[in-house]
C-alpha cells in the first residue's frame, strides 16, 4: 500500500492548486518544495487572471494577499532615448471573471498553501527531491534525502527546466530558443507615489510591457507591474538571443531601468529584492508528454505559458491544470487505476480547455516573433522616427504628413511592414 495518494513535486501555483483540490476530496496528499516556503523560489512578473483561480475559490481576492487590481494597460517601443506608448485604461479591465490582479508570489503562495493544508494537504519544505522512484515500470514515488516514499500518482509541478521529467523520459532537454531568463527588482515606493505616478486609485494598477531597447533589440522584452507599495521592474530575453548578444541580464536590466521614461517611475524607490526565473517560451511546440504510468506534468513544467507581446500568462494556466490533473487523479483513485491510459483522462480535459485552446490559438506566434527580429528593432526605431516628424516643431518649411510617414517606414520598409502584418495577424 502505498504512503499517499499523491505527491507533488513543486510548491507553485500548479502543484499548490493539484493539492488543494485533491486534500479538499480527503485524498492523502503530500507537496515537496525546495525551497524554505511555498514560494520562496517564484520570481515573476507578477499578474494573475483570476478567471481559473475564482472558478476553484470564488471571491478569493477578498481574502487572499493581492496587491492591485490591473485597470490600466501599457504597451511601449523604445529605443534608446525614446518611447512610443500605447495606453489603455477602462472600468471594464476590473469587471469580475475577466480581472486580473498584480500579486508577489513570495506572499500569494503562502497564502494558497495555507489554504491546502487547512484541507489536509501535508506540505514539507526545505527538502529536495533527488530522483523517481520506479517499479514494474510505473513511477512509484520519489527519492528525497535518502529516503523513499511511495504514492499512487506522482506530481511534476518543478517548474520549466524539469529535471525529473527529463529522467522519465517525458521531455529532452530544452533548445535555448524555447526558454527565456527573467530578471527582476522589487523597487519600494510609498502608495501614494505609485497612484501619482501611475494615474490610479487606491487598489487599482498598471501593467506595462516594453519591446525593443530592454532587451537589447533582442527578442524579449521588459515589464513594470505597480504594487501596493513597490514596483516589479524586470526584463526577460530568450536564451538563445541573450547568448548571442553583447550584454549580460543584469546590465540590461539596469540600462532599462536607467532609460530616460522608466527613471521618472521609480526614482527614489528602494530596491528591496533581486531575483531571477527560467520562462517557457516555446508555445505549443514545447508542450512534452504530459503523462505516464503513475505520473503527470503540470504547469511550468509542462510549458503551459504564452507571451503575445502585449499580454503574458502562465498563472492562469498553471491553476487551470492544476484543476484538471486533480480531477483525473480523483477518478483513477476511484477506478484503482492509474497507468498512463487511465490518468490520460488529465490531457483528454486540457484539450478542451481554455488552456490547450489557448496554446493552440497562438501556436505561430513563438516562430513569429523569432523569426522578425525588425520587432525588437526596426519598429521601435521606426515608431520613435514617425513620432518625431509628427511632434518636433523646429520652424522650418513643413511637408505633408505622407511625406513624412513615408521617411520613417524607409526605417523597416514598406513591403516588410506589410509582409509582417499580415504574418503577425495569421499569427494572432
């Protein structure tokens, strides 16, 4: 007989939420975290869309340690010395079931596993796990310290880079081009700071998201969530891209941050935290074998993340499968079965998930974005020049505004600009 029913490898959303779900039924359930607390390791951007977290704990956000609720979006290019800024503010970004909240991970996962072992989970912390344990050629369990303990249905919930689903079997090595490095500062400012600086209420916030300069006109891209009383300040680039280029994470973080329209935002901010995080930015194509004989990938683990440039999730999918993996556990547990044939019952629901609906959706747009770098480099430059001739007044003999949008397209090309739209539509 085995020691649990489930043991999840992973203290993050996806394996918080397998957890919660299955101790919720009076499953026997155990989750190993490496790290000293639930979310000690989970460095992020830092929104949730609370649409699959609410759907599992209805008004959560009432409860639960958010910090604002995202009213207002941004989108900018810059260049070196310039940005063009899209910006987007509506009562309806807040409306429920389509709002979405800034959160720090570090608290909001205590928090979710607070809720789990209230329902009986048992949570240990500190421990790494070392190995899969495997017997008659089903996963057993795992190896942790020295010691092996068994369960019905193993949980990877570790993250991008998974070691232990590279161990199975499940997935190769990830290629450089399918995962970016994430880089962030957690930049203390006083509320009322943050709510001039950024045009919000009292509990309302900003999303902001940069291409072009912040990652070196590489792809990837920077990012500024507002807090309560601090500011998520951050860059991500792919690591293919970040291996060929000529300057390291830390420094384009830090020429980022120095950037003429970012130094305003968090001048006479306190850096207060400094971390960094593998990303999944494979899309559908990254996507590995989500079960075997006893075992099942959720989350980051599993690549379940897209980046659209205008919008990043990962949070909402990993709640969501976590959701699906804790149904399919609780029906082999019924059925006694839990071989490959009988857990496959987990990727039968995601692909008729928002998730896999999702994945699939946008599946051109990882290659899109890889394959244009103009994106990252061209455009900026070419938004920045347009803005100029539109702007700059200097005295001197005006020209049509078709001459002049004409010189800044000379910036990428007209036939480019056409060529990558349509591209970038099919993408979408």
């Amino acid at each position: 007989m085995s020691d649990f029913d489930a043991i999840i490898v992973g203290g993050g959303l996806a394996g918080l939420t397998t957890a919660y779900l299955l101790a919720k039924e009076s499953a026997e359930v155990l989750l190993i975290e490496r790290g000293n607390f639930a979310g000690a390791k989970n460095m992020t951007g830092g929104r949730l869309y609370s649409h699959s977290l609410e759907k599992i704990l209805p008004g959560f956000a009432g409860e639960a340690p958010v910090e604002r609720r995202v009213t207002r979006e941004k989108v900018s290019l810059m260049t070196g010395d310039s940005s063009v800024t899209v910006d987007y503010f509506s009562p309806g970004l807040a409306q429920p079931g389509q709002d979405s909240y800034t959160v720090l991970r570090a608290d909001f996962d205590q928090w979710l596993a607070g809720r789990a072992e209230a329902e009986g989970a048992q949570i240990v912390t500190g421990i790494k796990v070392d190995d899969i344990l495997i017997r008659d050629g089903q996963v057993r369990g795992i190896v942790a310290g020295g010691d092996e303990m068994e369960a019905d249905v193993t949980v990877l919930a570790d993250g991008v880079n998974s070691l232990l689903a590279q161990k199975l079997g499940l997935r190769a090595e990830l290629p450089p081009q399918q995962v970016a490095v994430g880089v962030k500062e957690l930049i203390a400012l006083p509320a009322s700071v943050i709510e001039d600086r950024f045009q919000c209420r009292t509990g309302e916030g900003t999303a902001w998201l940069f291409a072009g300069q912040p990652s070196g006109g590489r792809v990837g891209g920077g990012f500024l969530y507002t807090n309560k009383e601090s500011v998520s300040l951050g860059v991500v680039c792919t690591l293919s891209d970040l291996i060929a280029g000529n300057a390291t994470l830390p420094q384009l973080l830090e020429n980022f941050k120095r950037h003429p329209a970012v130094a305003p935002l968090v001048e006479g901010g306190k850096l207060i935290e400094y971390s960094g995080h593998l990303v999944p930015e494979g899309g559908l194509a990254m996507i590995p074998r989500l079960v075997t004989d006893g075992a099942l990938i959720v989350g980051d683990a599993a690549g379940f993340c897209i980046n659209l440039g205008y919008t990043v999730r990962g949070m909402d999918f990993a709640v969501g499968s976590g959701e699906y993996a804790a149904q399919a556990i609780l029906q082999a547990k019924q059925a006694g079965n839990f071989s490959a044939e009988s857990l496959d019952a987990y990727r039968s629901a995601l692909e008729e998930s928002f998730i896999m609906q999702d994945m699939r959706l946008y599946h051109k747009f990882p290659h899109f974005m890889e394959t244009t770098p103009r994106i990252f480099a061209g455009y900026p430059e070419m938004a920045s020049d347009l803005m100029a001739q539109l702007f700059v007044v200097d005295g001197q003999r005006p020209q049509p505004l078709y001459k002049k949008a004409g010189r800044s397209l000379k910036t990428v090309g007209t036939l480019n600009l056409i060529l990558d739209a349509l591209r970038g539509v099919r993408a979408l």
